[in-house]
C-alpha cells in the first residue's frame, strides 16, 4: 500500500501544480488583459481639454479704455464728447451730438450702433454718460419701463466692455 500512497501523494502534488499553476496563468492572463485594455484606454486619444473661453470680440477693442483724467467735470457735462444715451420708457436714446438729436434704439441695436461709431466720437476711451428722462407725473408703469431699459443699456454695456458715468 505504501506504493499506492505515493501514486496518489503524486497525483495529489501533480493536482495541487495544475491548479496552482492554472490559477497562476489565469491571474497572469487577467493582468495582462488589464494592462493591454488599460494601454489601449490610454493610447485613445484624449479629448482635447476645453480651451479657454476666447475673449469675445465687440468690435470696439481697437478704442482705449476709458481715461477719467480726459472727463469734464461733473457740474458741466454738456461739453461731453463721448457717447451719450437716454434711458426712455419706450427705449433708449442714442443722443447724436452733431445735431443733438436723439435716435431711439432697441437694445439689441446699441452695440452695431457703438461700434459704427468714428474714433473720434471717444476721446474719453470707452465710456459712455447714460441720463434718464423720467415724465414728471411718471406711473408706476413708466418707472418700471425705465427701469427696464436702464439694466438692458447696463447690460449691454458691460457685455462690451464700455464703462458709464451717470449724468447729474
């Protein structure tokens, strides 16, 4: 019988070393899948990070930003050279300074408007004087229509990078 233990002892061993080793080959097997679809993941190529935001054009970069050394002063801006905008209940006004006529805009018109301007209407830099016409026996109605224009011409205005001064 002593023979008979060892075949088996032997088979045993021989058992042990093809399951040992086909668990080992499946472990080797498994990190190598792993490695190969992890190198395949990495090899793909990335998308391309998002590149930063382009500063978006306005049309008006090629006028300097605004010089308040260059301003009247406060007690007498009707020698202001610059743009000037009235803020109306049925819109706001684009004063033309040649004539002092008063161009009623929709908001969406106001930076085409600005940027068809000469250089020469900016000798303050990009700024602008905003004055608001308020009826003297405004409703409640006419107030909230200035209101409403008054922060779409702000609105406006900041998108363009172009700075106000409130007219006294």
């Amino acid at each position: 019988m002593a023979g008979g233990e060892n075949v088996v002892h032997i088979a045993g061993r021989n058992l042990v070393r093809n399951v040992v080793g086909n668990v080992v080959a499946a472990c080797v097997l498994s990190l190598a899948t792993s490695i190969l679809l992890g190198s395949l993941a990495c090899s793909k190529s990335a998308p391309p990070a998002p590149a930063a935001e382009p500063e978006k054009t306005t049309g008006l970069e090629s006028i300097p930003v605004a010089d308040p050394s260059k301003y009247p002063p406060l007690s007498d801006m009707s020698g202001w050279k610059n743009p000037y905008f009235v803020v109306r209940e049925d819109g706001i006004g684009l004063v033309d300074l040649s004539n002092l006529e008063i161009h009623i805009l929709k908001p969406e018109e106001i930076p085409a408007e600005l940027v068809s301007l000469p250089s020469s209407a900016w000798p303050y830099g990009r700024v602008v004087l905003i004055a608001q016409a308020v009826p003297k026996d405004a409703t409640e109605q006419t107030r909230a229509e200035l209101r409403k224009n008054r922060a779409l011409l702000l609105g406006t205005l900041k998108e363009l990078a172009v700075q106000y001064r409130e007219a006294p």
